[in-house]
C-alpha cells in the first residue's frame, strides 16, 4: 500500500483531467477498474459537469529568470483550477494571488478553484518574504493551463457475490500531492478490493474512486436506479495518519454499517465512534436526505483537524505502513461482519425442528468441533442454534440477533453456516425496511 502511494504521490490529480485517469490506469494494474467519464455539460443533479481542466506548467520568475515558485518542484504551488495567464505583474499584484499557510508557515498550502474564473500561487511563508523582499520591479506570471470541454472521470470495481445485494466502498481521488488526504483511502480501499477479489462473499461488493463532491454526485446521479441494492456503505481516507481510527455513522445512525462499527469498538482497533454531521467528506452526498443511504465514514484523524491538512506536510512522511496495514485489516473484518450480517428466514417456522434428523443435534456435522471434542463449544453452538432458528423471522440481521440473544457473533456465524448448509434456514432477498434508508 505504501509503495503504491509513493508512485501516486506526483501524479497532479485534479477534479477533471489527466491526474485522475492516470491514477486509475495504475489502480486498474491491481483491480479490475471500469473508467466512467462524464461529459461537460451534463446535468447531475443540481449540477453541471464543468469544462476539463489541464495543466502542463506554471512559474513565477524574477527579472533574472529565475523560478522562483516552480510547478516542476511540487503540483501544489498551483491554485487547483487555476485559469491560464502570461503577465509581468507588479508586486502588489501578484501579491493578491498567493496563499500561504497561516497555520503550518513553512508549508505549502492546498488550495482549489473549480468554479471560479481565478488562479493564484500557493507558496511557503519564506518564499513570500522572499518574493516580498526581491525588490523586483516586476515579476514574470505564468500559467499554461486550459478549460476545455471533455469529461469528469471516476472508476468503478464491481466484485460480484453470491448475492446482488451490495456493499459500497467509496474514495475520493481528486487532490493532488498529498499523502493521508487521499492517497491513504485509495491505497486501502485498492488492497480491499484485492483482498475480497479472493473470497468468496455473500454482497457483491462495488467499489467507487471519485473526485470529491462532483464525483460522487455524478455517481449518485448515474446509479439513482441501483441505490436500493445498497446494504451498507463506507467512505475510506485519512487511513495513513497515527491517530486512533475513528467511525462516523450514517445519518440513519443505526443502519447495519454503523452497528457493525459499533459491535467492533470493544475489539481495541476502533478508538471512537461520532454522529453524522452533514460537513466533511462525501458522507454528506450519500446521507443527503433524498439519497440517505446507511453510509458512514472511516478515519483516523479527522478532516480539517490535524496541522498537516491540505498542506505540503501531508506527504509520505506523514503516512506509513504500518497505519495503512492497521486501517486494512480493520476495514476488512468489518467488511467480513457486515457481509456475514445476513437477515435469514427459518424454513421451519412452525414449533422446533427436529434437528437429529440433520445430525445437528448431537454432532452437528462439524469435523472440526468432533476432534476437538469441545463439549463446552458444542453446548454453546447449539445455543446459538436455538436463537438463530427462533429469531431468524425475516425481520432481523445477525447482528441484530446476536445484540438480542447476547451470543458472540462468530459463534452465531457458524451456527448460521451449520443451518444453512441443511437448508434450514435461507437468507432473505429483501432488506427489512427498517434497516436501510429510504431512497427516493
Ligand atoms: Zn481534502
């Protein structure tokens, strides 16, 4: 994961353009990725996909020629977005036009511009003063970047399951130089997709790389009539830092993703858990209240609130692989939880089985369990057998009934094995209504 961030890490990714396809072509050489584009101009929702932009280069120069700013040395020096110009400018007209960092001076700041008709340097707090101090009677402004009609583009991995339910992993893709904001998501996200590439899972499991805001409303926009096969969905960044991870819920706030967060805080792994606020990362698309999908969001530090945030020092340094290899392992067995969350129906409703029939309830048809001889082991899944058939009524998922029955959820997983594998218990095409939101 760390390697793959290190090759991302140049790449000049943007909200359109170049950036974004190169990092998936890369991403495609892992996962099996379909590129989406999305022309100028179209309508998404209350928006309009905007024209694509390019950038080849762009400087500031003292009369000497010298760069003193330089694109060549780090993509962020550039307002994201910026409109092309060509002047000698005087100081005091330059100086409307950078950016600097109040709070990290000796950083470059990020900065973007999508919807404006702007552009602007970003600049340490010492290249400032010594822009400031130059002296310079006129400063050579250059930026060769175009606004032209094309498209905005996102990638999608499909990884079929059994089922046609789906669990949604999403991240953005579309800042430039920067490390744990959003190289972490992707990165992690990438090595998920590969992992489950090699299981065998009850959801299909669909993951989206999408430029912030604009990609994911152009997603929504584009698979309005698939969001009701949406069982769970989560948006992964900021996964490289060394803060403890942290789970915001879905505006439903207790849908099935944010109850299998919950049921993973005692493991030690998760350190908190916040309510949905409609700020932050794409969360807020995918919770907005026509949508209100059961989506949360996972982290570590939080957006916003660590010094390093949309600057310069958010870079491989600030990441590592240890994080990235704590944050995938978490994400994966809450993935694993949530799939294995399955809402069954007994087909046995009416009073008990009889569950010798099925040599299940002596042996259990369990080698493993016969040559341990785990009695005690036997006794309890045989427990968990008996909730699972009584409460296996449609209108709840596993972990629902291990909340109710008070049975560790893997031990009620196995007994969920056992039953189906006797066709005594199916799982439910439908999900309760209860659990999801309501897409309109
Ligand atoms: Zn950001």
């Amino acid at each position: 994961m760390y390697a793959l961030a290190r090759t991302l890490f140049p790449l000049h990714r943007s909200m359109t353009g170049r950036g974004v396809r190169e990092t998936l072509a890369i991403l495609n050489e892992s996962i099996p990725l379909q590129q989406r584009e999305v022309a100028t101009g179209t309508r998404v929702f209350d928006w309009t996909i905007p024209n694509e932009w390019s950038i080849r280069d762009a400087y500031i120069k003292d009369a000497s020629g010298a760069r003193l700013v330089d694109y060549r040395q780090s993509n962020l020096h550039v307002v994201n977005g910026s409109t092309a110009i060509d002047a000698q400018l005087s100081w005091a007209e330059l100086k409307t036009h950078l950016h600097t960092s109040s709070q990290r001076p000796e950083a470059i700041p990020y900065r973007t511009q999508f919807f404006g008709d702007d552009w602007g340097f970003c600049v340490t707090r010492p290249q400032y003063e010594s822009l400031l101090r130059s002296n310079d009677p006129s400063f050579h402004v250059h930026i060769d970047a175009s606004h032209r009609e094309g498209s905005l583009t996102y990638g999608e991995a499909v990884l079929p399951g059994r089922s046609t339910q789906e669990l949604l992993i999403y991240t953005h893709l579309c800042h430039p130089s920067l490390a744990n904001d959003n190289l972490s998501g992707i990165v992690v996200a990438t090595q998920l997709a590969t992992a489950i590439r090699q299981m065998n899972l009850h959801h299909t499991v669909r993951f989206v790389f999408a430029p912030a805001t604009l990609g994911a409303i152009a997603w929504l926009s584009n698979n309005r009539a698939g969001l009701q096969q949406i069982r769970a969905g989560l948006n992964l960044t900021l996964l490289g830092d060394d803060a403890p991870l942290q789970y915001k819920r879905s505006r439903i706030g207790n849908s099935l993703v944010d109850r299998a967060a919950a049921s993973m805080l005692s493991s030690g792994h998760l350190g908190s858990m916040i309510p949905f606020t409609p700020f932050g990362y794409d969360e807020r698309q995918f919770c907005s209240p026509g949508i209100n999908l059961p989506f949360g969001r996972l982290t570590r530090s939080a957006p916003g609130e660590f010094p390093e945030y949309h600057t310069s020092d958010d870079n491989l340094d600030f990441i590592s692989s240890q994080a990235l290899q704590e944050s995938f392992e978490f994400c994966l067995e809450l993935l694993q939880r949530i799939d294995r969350s399955i809402v069954y129906h007994n087909q046995f409703p009416f009073c008990e089985p009889q569950l010798g029939k099925f040599d299940l309830y002596r042996g259990y048809a369990d080698t493993r369990v016969r040559e341990e001889d785990d009695a005690a082991y036997q006794r309890e899944l045989q427990t968990a057998m008996m909730w699972l058939l009584n409460l296996a009524d449609g209108s709840r998922d596993l972990l629902q009934i291990a909340e109710q029955s008070a049975q560790d959820f893997d031990l009620l997983h196995r007994a969920a094995e056992l039953l189906l594998h006797h066709r005594l218990i199916k799982p439910s095409p439908h999900t309760p209504p209860a659990e999801s939101g309501n897409p309109t």
